[in-house]
C-alpha cells in the first residue's frame, strides 16, 4: 500500500477546509486537502448569501467557486471523491495514518484538520426513509422547482428553515411552516419576511406525527403539542430543517466531543489530541456560519505551523 508523507491533512473542503488551506499555503506547509464530494459542502446549495462580509447577495454556489479560484490561483488542488474511511495513530510517534476509502494508499501525517462539517438531522419517523427523494427532501434549492403551484411544509424553525421556505414560497402556491415552539428561531429580518409574505402560514406548537405515501408523499398527519390533537394535512412535498448531525465519526475515539457528538475545541481549534484540530460546523461553536468556518479554518491552519516552527 502507497504511502504519501504530508505535514498536514485537511479533511473536507467547504468553507472551513478551503480557509484553512489558504493559509496553510500562505505558511508553506506541506499539505493535501480532501473532499469525498466536490468543494463546497452545504453552502453549494444556498439559494443567496446575504450576510458574507463583501459579498454582493450572490448564490453560495457563486461565493464557493470563488473560493475554489482563489485557491487554485495558489496552486491548491483538492482532492475530490476522496474519501477518509480511518484515521490511525502511529504508536510511540505524533503521527497519524489516514486510510484512503476504496484506494490503495494512506497519507502519513504529523498534524489533522478535521473540516467534515454537518449532515441535516432527520425526523425519523416510520416511512421516512422510503420517501426521502420521493416527497421528503433537505435541499429546497435543489427540489423546490419541482413545486410549483403545489403545496409544501418546512419542518423547523431556525435560519435555514425560514430561508428555505421564503425560497419555497416562489414556486408553491401555500409553504406551511411547522414549527415545534410557539416563535421563529431565526434571526429577526428573516422572521419579518417570512410574516410578510403571504404564501407562508404558521403551525405553532406542532410536530410531524407520521408520513403517508407508497411511491411518493401524499399526506402527513401533524400533532398539536398543545392540545395533542392529531390531524392530517396534504401537501405535496415536505422539508426539514430541523439541525445538524456532526461528520465526527473518524475521530469519535480519538478527541473529545461533547453531548450531540461535536468535536470539542479551545479557542485555537485545538481538540483533546494533540496534533488533531477542527474548524467549521463539525466543532462546538456558538455559531456555524460561513464567515466563522473560514475564520476557523485560518485560525487553525496557523496554530498548527505555529506550533510546528515551535512557537506556541
């Protein structure tokens, strides 16, 4: 089995990756970057970003190939559809052996950045996984066309939740947004458009109770936190924005994570492990955001030269 010496290992290449390998770059650090899709993460199927420093409301689609340009422009080429199946301590070394998923080399590695972000949390409930793709989706960008003139529910009240049903309500002729609290999580301007906008209606203080549907969607029924009323509702297509599940799982065994499997940190992206750092929404932070996974990304990239020149 091929074995390729680096420095350094970045996994993951949406915003927090990307940050981190241009600084890496900038520090002359001896680094591979890999992706087990294609640049981007979650970002890639952002309808606008609105609240990027400099950015112009462009498409997060728009905003990450900028990213990637710059990269390439220093000469950074990522390594998409690769995938990290193991991450393998040496013994007696601060090194770490990183297997490559379906190849036939490893990276041997002094320091890891983990930048594998989060996956969107599911309901669970009896028949969702059948249906998913089949009326039950987590990307309104990418599906929402398919609902024109239909009706639609977004499960969730945080931003993503609010942004996707404002996205929603250009298509759908009614985006029913259902909501286990009696108030909107997000931050205030969505909530305004959201209550301005007269295709979407509100169903406080309920919760999906169950998926109706063989070959697609057909109904749901929904339960009254409340009153504990179950009652059907039909709609077309159903969303749900109803949190992140971290991408943790190659170091559930090597560094820290806290109560909902986030990697824990300092405030210089440093885990429980030496040599092992984590920037991005895979980390316990207050706010998962592109500016902050960025910031992460370059915060940890410069700790990690930082501490290998014997500086901190």
């Amino acid at each position: 089995m091929a074995e390729i010496k680096k420095e350094l290992l970045i996994i993951g290449a949406g915003p927090a990756g990307l940050g981190a390998a241009l600084y890496a770059r900038r520090a002359d650090i001896d680094f591979e970057i890999t992706e087990k899709h294609m640049p981007g993460g979650q970002i890639v199927n952002t309808e606008f970003i609105e609240n990027y420093l400099g950015s112009k409301k462009e498409s997060g689609f728009e905003l990450i190939q900028g990213f990637v340009g710059h990269c390439k422009e220093l000469d950074i080429e990522v390594k998409e559809y690769s995938s990290i199946a193991s991450i393998e301590p040496v013994k007696g070394k601060n090194q770490f052996k990183c297997k490559v998923y379906d190849s036939d080399h490893t990276y041997k590695v002094s320091s890891i950045i983990m930048a594998t972000g989060a996956s969107p949390k599911r309901l669970n409930l009896k028949g969702e996984k059948e249906l998913i793709g089949s009326g039950i989706s987590f990307c309104a960008t990418c599906d929402g066309a398919l609902y024109r003139d239909k009706v639609v529910a977004v499960v969730g009240g945080g931003d993503t939740a609010v942004e996707e049903a404002l996205f929603l309500a250009k298509f759908a002729s009614t985006v029913y947004i259902i909501h286990r609290r009696d108030e909107l999580r997000a931050v205030q301007i969505l909530q305004d458009r959201a209550f301005e906008n007269k295709r979407i209606k509100f169903l406080w203080n309920t919760v999906v109770d169950k998926f109706v549907g063989e070959s697609k969607l057909d109904h749901i029924f929904i339960k009254n936190l409340e009153d504990k009323k179950v009652s059907r509702l039909d709609v077309d297509g159903l969303f749900e924005y109803v949190g992140y599940v971290p991408n943790s799982k190659l170091v559930k065994d090597l560094v820290e994570l806290d109560q909902d499997g986030f990697i824990v940190t300092d405030q210089y992206m440093r885990t429980s492990r030496p040599g092992i750092y984590a920037a991005g929404d895979v980390r316990n932070t207050p706010l998962r955001q592109v500016i902050t996974a960025v910031s992460d990304g370059a915060i940890a990239a410069t700790v990690m030269d930082k501490h290998m020149r014997g500086l901190l």
